[in-house]
C-alpha cells in the first residue's frame, strides 16, 4: 500500500519521491526529490560534460523508485545549477546529499 501525503497544491509526495513539470522557455523538467533512510545508494550513474547525462539507473533504488530514466539530463543538483558542469562537479554534489538528493532532469 502506498502512502501519498499532499505537500502542497497539485504536488504529491509519493513513498521516497516527489516530482513536477515545469514549462520554462518550452523546456520540460522534472523535479525529483530522492529520499533514503541510510547509506544505500542513490542508484545513479552518470556521464559526460556539460550536459551531464544519467548513464544508467539500477533497479530497486531511491532513484528507479522515482522513475528516473537512463539518458535524462542533469539540470540542478540540490539547487545547485549544473547545465555547465563537468561529471566530476555533478558526482561530487550527489556525494553530498545525505539522505535527501534533488535533481533537477530534462528528459531526453
């Protein structure tokens, strides 16, 4: 049984992840807010240089839970803008986030 809790109007908090369209400058982008309780992984692989992609999404984790998808653009990573960003500034920012990560992704 899933629990939904509303956390503000026509958003809807879901399990471990909360998410949104945004329609900016005809770009599509999805919010996700990844939640764990320890140290298990965020379940995301990345690659590349400005933009940085998702490479590959395992099954089972926070971020397959949220539906991310391999191929996705990275945005934002806890607010922090990263459309410029090299891989290794986007890893280190997931690295961060102790147990809750936002991505800000663009689907591809």
């Amino acid at each position: 049984m899933l629990k939904i809790e509303r956390v503000k109007p026509n958003k809807i908090k879901v399990l471990n992840y909360h998410f949104s369209h945004f329609f900016q400058d005809q770009i599509v982008k999805t919010i996700f807010q990844l939640y764990r309780t320890g140290k298990e992984p965020w379940g995301l692989e990345i690659s590349g240089d400005s933009p940085v992609k998702i490479k590959s999404v395992r099954p089972g984790t926070p971020a397959a839970e949220a539906g991310v998808q391999n191929g996705d653009i990275c945005i934002a990573v806890n607010g922090v803008n990263v459309c410029n960003a090299k891989q290794k500034e986007v890893t280190a920012l997931i690295k961060s986030s102790a147990q809750c990560l936002r991505n800000d992704l663009t689907p591809t």
